[in-house]
C-alpha cells in the first residue's frame, strides 16, 4: 500500500483508510502532541487536517506555549566508521561538505 500523505503549515500528516467504520483517518507525524483527524471524502479530510492544525496553533498561542515542529533541521546520529568514511571520501570527490552531501542524499532519498 502506498503511503498517502498531506502538508499544510509546515505539518506532515499520514492518512489511512479505516475499513471498519469506512472513513479516512489522519494522524500528524513527528509531533509529541497527537494531532489526528478525519473524513468520509477526500475533501471533508483536508477541511479537517486543515482545521485541526488551526486549532492546534491556536491553542498553543492561548496557552503560552511553543508549537512544535516535527523537526529542528539537526540530525544526530551514529554510523559503522567504514560507512562514515565512505561518506567522507564521496562528499569530498564531489566537492561538498560531508553535511552537504548527506543533506542532498537524505533529500534525494525522501523524495523518490
């Protein structure tokens, strides 16, 4: 099954077709808060993606508090040595930074 997705301010949101009760669900990715909605047509589920991050905002800005986004744009993460200078050694063939470099991989890999 493919995996359907929907964008709106910054906000990624994963949908799903719920056989049981025949409607589609949505849930926003990446987020400690739970943020879901739902629809019986397309239509009815972006309204309601696009209400339910409204009032999110809206919610936080009451409360005082920062929204959160699903990520900061830092990625932390360890690999085997020979993987990292692998890596090292392409970016530098190509010219780039190594952060460069992964940037543009992991850029390339999410959006095939």
């Amino acid at each position: 099954m493919k995996l359907n997705t929907l964008s709106y301010k910054g906000y990624t949101a994963r949908v799903d077709f719920d056989p049981e009760d025949g409607i589609l669900i949505g849930r926003v990715l990446g987020l400690n808060d739970s943020i879901s909605f739902h629809g019986e047509t397309p239509a009815e589920l972006i309204a309601d993606f696009h209400a339910a991050i409204k009032h999110y905002l809206a919610d936080c800005q009451a409360t005082g508090r920062q929204p959160e986004k699903a990520a900061s744009g830092k990625l932390m993460l360890r690999v085997p040595p020979e993987v990292h200078a692998a890596a090292a050694v392409k970016a530098e063939a190509s010219g780039k930074s190594l952060n460069q470099w992964i940037s543009e991989v992991l850029e390339e890999a999410t959006h095939a």
